[in-house]
C-alpha cells in the first residue's frame, strides 16, 4: 500500500495540472472540467494533511 503523505500528493497535482493546461490547449472542455474537480479535491487533502 502506497503512503499517502504531503509529497506524494504534491506529485499528483503537478501532473494533474500539466493534463489540464494540455486538454485546455486541445479544447476539450470536459476534461478539463473533470479534471479541474480532481484537482481541488487533492488541494483540499493536502491543505487538510498540513493542518495536522
């Protein structure tokens, strides 16, 4: 089992972000948006696991 820790999330949201801004460029308005809602959920954990 993978330890879920600050960096580990960190590494997830960069490379949710680098899909984000290429699906933006391809004009693919529902990624985007599914993406976009990944991506504040890992915003939210890592703001939580900080707070700790």
């Amino acid at each position: 089992m993978k330890k879920i820790d600050v960096a580990y999330i960190s590494k997830k949201i960069n490379q949710l972000n680098k899909k984000i801004h290429r699906a933006e460029e391809q004009g693919n308005d529902n990624k985007v948006w599914w993406r976009k809602m990944k991506f504040d959920k890992l915003i939210s954990k890592v703001k939580s696991k900080v707070k700790k």
